[in-house]
C-alpha cells in the first residue's frame, strides 16, 4: 500500500511541478497558473489523432483573460514535441470553432458547455472546465479543488467519443467520471 501511495505521489507531483508565487499574486492569479502548469502536462499525456498532429498545439480560452494570460506566458517559455503552443480567445460561445486542440471554458462559461460541445462534436478537442460537476455533463477534464488542493476530474466515457488516448499515469492521478 506504502509503493501504491509513494507512486501516485510521485506521478502527481510530476503533473504540477512547483509553482512559484509572488506576494503580489492573489489566490486567482496563483490557481491560473497552476491550470496552465496542468494543461501543458496534458498536452504531454494525451495522444490527438494523427489527423492533428501536423501543426502547432492551438489552446482555445473562452473567456477568462486572466487564464489566457497564464497559458500565453507558458506558452512562450515551452514547446512540446517540437511544436509551439499557441493561444486562441473566444469571447462567446458563438465563436468557439474546431481548430483547437484544447478548449478551456472559464467558470461564467460553464452554462455553455452542452452548446459548446454540440458545436465540436466529431472533433477530437479535449474540452476543459472548471465548475463542480461539469464532467459528470460531458467536459472531458474538469478542475475540482478537493480537500483544498487543485485536483482534476477525467470523464472516461467523453474521452471515448473523442477518440483522444490518455496515459495510465494521467488516468491515475485523475478522478474517474463515467
């Protein structure tokens, strides 16, 4: 039970390296970048199908400019495979096309996410909110706090529709929704 315990302590701390923090940064600033350090490892835990692997990594942001802040910072300072990252915003969710490869749907977006996916349907995006509950509505990964730690909900049965793999680590770190 110990190696079970010291592993998934290993994998997760391997998932969201350490944050620095400023004392000018509020508890805002300081969990955005924590998603954004969350998003760029999914980006390593998460194979697109090969239809999608020919360009540029595109994380779309649908409002929050305070996330898409962060994601641009990590953008600029990291690539993965050889590819850049690149940050697209929508401002509604009239906009939110399929030319991402991540959505990122900010809290005040939430109600929109049955639209949202509807709009994306047959694509392979991996859709992420932030909002109790939105897994259980379709969200493939959804930021949850438990016990006052950032943590992260994964609907298996979406991933399966969206033909996008995940790891076994990503899976174990991860609270399953089906």
């Amino acid at each position: 039970m110990k190696t079970i315990l010291l592993t998934i302590s290993i994998l997760l701390h391997s998932l969201a390296p350490s944050v620095s923090v400023s004392k000018q940064d509020g508890p805002g600033e300081v969990i955005y970048r924590v998603h954004s350090i969350y998003i760029y490892n999914f980006i390593k835990e998460i194979q697109w199908p090969d239809t999608y692997n020919n360009n540029n990594i595109v994380i779309g942001v649908l409002g929050s400019p305070e996330m898409e802040t962060e994601l641009k910072k990590m953008a600029a300072a990291r690539t993965t495979s050889s590819r850049k990252i690149t940050i697209k915003q929508f401002k509604s969710v009239a906009e939110v096309d399929k030319t991402c490869h991540i959505l990122y749907l900010a809290t005040e977006h939430s109600d929109g996410l049955s639209t949202v996916l509807q709009k994306v349907k047959g694509s392979s995006m991996l859709v992420i909110t932030n909002k109790d509950g939105a897994a259980k509505f379709g969200s493939l990964i959804n930021f949850v706090s438990e016990g006052g730690k950032p943590r992260f909900e994964m609907n298996l049965s979406a991933f399966e529709k969206s033909h996008l793999k995940y790891t076994q680590q990503l899976k174990t770190v991860a609270i399953t929704v089906n």
